[in-house]
C-alpha cells in the first residue's frame, strides 16, 4: 500500500470532514451515506448523534463492493440550544431566525465518529463523541440576513460554519474545534489507532 491509497472509506459528502481527515494524513475514499437523518419523538441530542452515525456507517459498510473493502469511518454533528436540536435551514427565514436565536448566548454542539471495521460477517463498530459548548457575539438581524445571502449556512447544523464567514460570530469556544467542524480529530485518531489503522499515512513528503 502507497501513501496515496485510501486507508478507509469516509461515510459522508461533506468536504469539510474528508479535509480534516487529509489534515491528519488519512487518504480516504468517500462514499456517502443515503439514510433517514428525522430524529425520533422524544431522543435526545446525545442518542441522535450516535444513532444517526452508527446508521451510515453501517449503511456504507453493507457495500463491501463500492467501499473497496476498506473500513468504514461515519460522523454525525447536531447543534443544541435550550435542549433543542437544530438543523440546517432551508429557507431565508429559517436561517436568520435560527441564527438570532444563538445570538448573544452558548449552545453546545453534539458530534458523535463511528468505525466499522472487521470481517464482513462479523463487523466491530465503535463510537466516540463529544461535546463542545460555543458562544455567540450579538448579532444583528441585518448581519444574520446577510450571512443567509453569502449562502454557507444552507447545508450546515445551526445554520453557520465556524470554520467560514460564521467565525465572526463566535465570542468564546470550549471543547473540539474539529468537533464542531464535524469530525472530532481526537477521537477520530484515537479510533483509528485502537484499529491499527494508520494517522500520517499521506502526510508529507
């Protein structure tokens, strides 16, 4: 195997989690998930998150064919204000709304990282998560119409992405920043570690 050979398959679409892996010098091969991401009345942020990981997992896994054979590594991220989880939004309206809700106060971000890996009758499949706490500044509603407009919130939890234009936003962060990117680069490393799957694999020269 070269360094440029995907070492596992990435459970997901998002550009941001197949760069965070290439940060940490993991080559992937990216096959997304196609699953029912509804939460189920009454479940809580911390079962949703894993749940909801653990299914694409197991979702790409069931694909030996198009994964290569390569074990499979899912995430999943929800943000959380007042106990209630909040998606992406869809509309103009939904997005300004959810992101005067956050303002001026701390809502937490919920990311849960699953491996699947092992013989294809009998796969292992371990979880790690983790919880971040993130603060918001004031923000105007002519602020948040405008972020709307630059359209990076549509396809992100909570409507804003920390590691974009939504960075002005943020007053003070606890926890994994990766994390509420939406992959958890130390629970990550530690996964793929307890698999002997290796970190630094296609990094430098």
């Amino acid at each position: 195997m070269t360094a440029t050979m995907p070492v596992l398959c990435l459970a997901s679409a998002s550009p941001r989690r197949q760069e965070l892996l290439c940060q940490i010098g993991v080559p992937n091969l990216v096959l997304a998930a196609d699953i029912d991401e509804t939460a189920r009345t009454g479940e809580e942020p911390a079962h949703y998150v894993a749940r909801v990981a653990r299914a694409k997992g197991e979702a790409v896994w069931a694909q030996p064919a198009a994964r290569c054979g390569l074990p499979v590594l899912a995430a999943d991220t929800t943000v959380v204000l007042d106990g209630r989880m909040l998606g992406k939004p869809v509309t103009r309206e939904e997005g300004v709304e959810m992101l005067l809700a956050l303002a001026g106060r701390t809502h937490e971000v919920l990311t849960a990282v699953v491996l699947v890996a092992g013989s294809v009758q009998a796969p292992s499949t371990r979880c790690r998560s983790v919880r971040s706490q993130v603060r918001f500044r004031s923000i105007s509603a002519a602020d948040a119409g405008r972020y709307w407009e630059s359209g990076e919130p549509r396809d992100k939890a909570g409507g804003y992405a920390v590691q974009g234009l939504g960075a002005v936003f943020v007053a003070g962060l606890t926890g994994s920043y990766s994390g509420v990117m939406g992959l958890p680069l130390f629970e990550t490393a530690a996964l793929l570690q307890e698999a002997g799957i290796p970190v630094w694999a296609g990094a430098g020269p």
